[in-house]
C-alpha cells in the first residue's frame, strides 16, 4: 500500500535536513552520475586538484579573465539595446552569468519608464524570482508602503535591482556576478534618465558608486550620479526594507531618508 505523507512533516524534515532551497521542478540528488557530470559543473564552483600557489593563481587568472570577457560582451549587448524592451530581450538571451542557470526566471526592471525616481535594489530573492517581478515580496510590501506615505506609487517610481537574477539561497552576490550585471543597470539608468536616484541597502550603493562604505555612514546623504547625458541625478541611500523588517528600530531613520527624498522632489 502506499505511504501517506503529511506535507508539513516532510517539509519540516526537508528544512532540518538542510534543504531550504528548490532549483529545478523535478528533485535531483547532487550525487547521481548525470548530475555530476553534467548539472554540478555548471552550478559548483571548480575544484583544485590541489591548492598550490600556482593552481591558485591560474585559477583566479581564469575567473578574472572569465570575468572580464562577460562583462565585456554585456557592455557590447547594452550598446545594442535602445529601449528598455531590446534591453530587457537581450537580458534574458545574456549567458555570461551563472546565476541564470538556478533562477527560475529574469527579473528586470519594473514601474513606469519615464520615471523621474529610480529605486535600486540589490538581486530577486525568491518571490520575485517566481513572478519575474522585482520586490513583490515582503520587504516589496513594506516598500510600497513607504513610498505610498509620500505618495508615491509603481506608476511614478521605476524600480529594479543590481542583479536581475536570485543568487541561490540568497546568497551574498560575489563581486564579479555584480560587475558582470553593472552594464544592465547602468544601461537601465540611460535610458530611463531619471532626476532621482533611492538607493535601498549598503550593496546596491556600494555597486554603483564602486565603494565600500557602510550603510550607516552612506544613508541620508546626496550623492551625484554622473549620468551619460553629462547631467547628475541625485541620489539617496536609505536602509533596505528587508533590514527594516528585522530591525524596526531603524524605520524612524529610514522615514527621515523618506522626507528628504520628498522634499527635494517637491521643491524642485
Ligand atoms: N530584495 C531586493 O533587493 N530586491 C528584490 O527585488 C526583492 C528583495
């Protein structure tokens, strides 16, 4: 006879186990011959037959070089995009970054294309990477309330992120899938043209002005964004709203990051 499961229960174990994270429709074990041959490369990162300094240096030479030739051609496929429709096309048809593989689908940018105010996350996590929608989750929920509160809506804000795909398991993006992904967005910035720039977390700020300071240090201070045309935009850093929902203490500076954003589009 066959075996009922309660669902719940298989989840929970699944979870204890260490399985928090679904890649494909049909489950695999990592172990099986196809998958190592075929799936795991593609997936894992490379293993050193031994970590001598030399193999260490070849092996970071060939990333670097991997590296650089995908951002490269993600240069060259931007300079052929001249909407935001060719460039999201030419997005989807990118394959010079491996997060591609395990997300479920590309997020690109979403909201109205003539905006004045840009908003720039930092990669899909889940939700989004199930609808194809950037923050449609959570934090999404938690920042359309924010920008509702000084009235604004996703048909006056355009919204996107760093990464226009979920790095596995959100995971931290590695520094060469964010400057393989940076021409996207820079490409996303020219065309949409904006006067305003809302920078959500410490990394998408960090990617774009190609520093590492803090959050804490970089929100509630204008920035000036060079964009192509020769003009600036002004740009904000403010807390991240998944960091807003962990730490609520922090909303009164994250609503002060608000006010000034408000005020200078109100003023101008
Ligand atoms: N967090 C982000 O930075 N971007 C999203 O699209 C969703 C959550």
């Amino acid at each position: 006879m066959e075996q009922e499961y309660d669902i719940k229960s298989v989840l929970e174990y699944y979870i204890l186990a260490g399985v928090d994270e679904t890649v494909d429709e049909i489950p695999f074990t990592l172990t099986s011959e196809t998958v190592k041959t075929v799936v795991a490369p593609l997936i894992m990162p490379k293993k050193q037959t031994t970590s001598s300094p030399s193999n260490i240096r070849q092996a970071t030479t060939e990333l670097a070089q991997e590296t650089a030739s995908a951002y490269k051609s993600a240069r060259e496929v931007c300079e052929q995009a001249h909407t935001l429709k060719e460039l999201r096309k030419a997005v989807e048809n990118f394959d010079g970054c491996a997060l591609k593989l395990t997300a479920a689908n590309m997020v690109f940018g979403d909201g109205n294309p003539n905006a004045k105010v840009v908003l720039i996350g930092e990669a899909p996590g889940a939700d989004e990477d199930r609808c194809g929608i950037p923050f449609v989750g959570r934090s999404g929920q938690l920042l359309d309330k924010m920008m509702a509160a000084i009235g604004l809506d996703r048909s006056a804000y355009y919204i996107t992120n760093i990464l226009p795909w979920r790095p596995p398991g959100n995971r931290t993006p590695t520094t060469g899938e964010i400057a393989v992904c940076l021409p996207f967005l820079r490409r996303q910035l020219e065309l949409i043209n904006p006067d305003y720039i809302l920078l959500l977390g410490g990394s998408s700020a960090n990617a774009l002005f190609d520093n590492q300071e803090p959050i804490s240090k970089l929100r509630g201070r204008w920035l000036e964004y060079k964009k192509n045309n020769g003009k600036t935009a002004k740009a904000l850093a403010t807390f991240h709203p998944a960091y807003l929902l962990r730490n609520s203490g922090q909303k009164a500076k994250a609503w002060a990051d608000m006010l000034k954003l408000h005020k200078e589009i109100v003023d101008k």
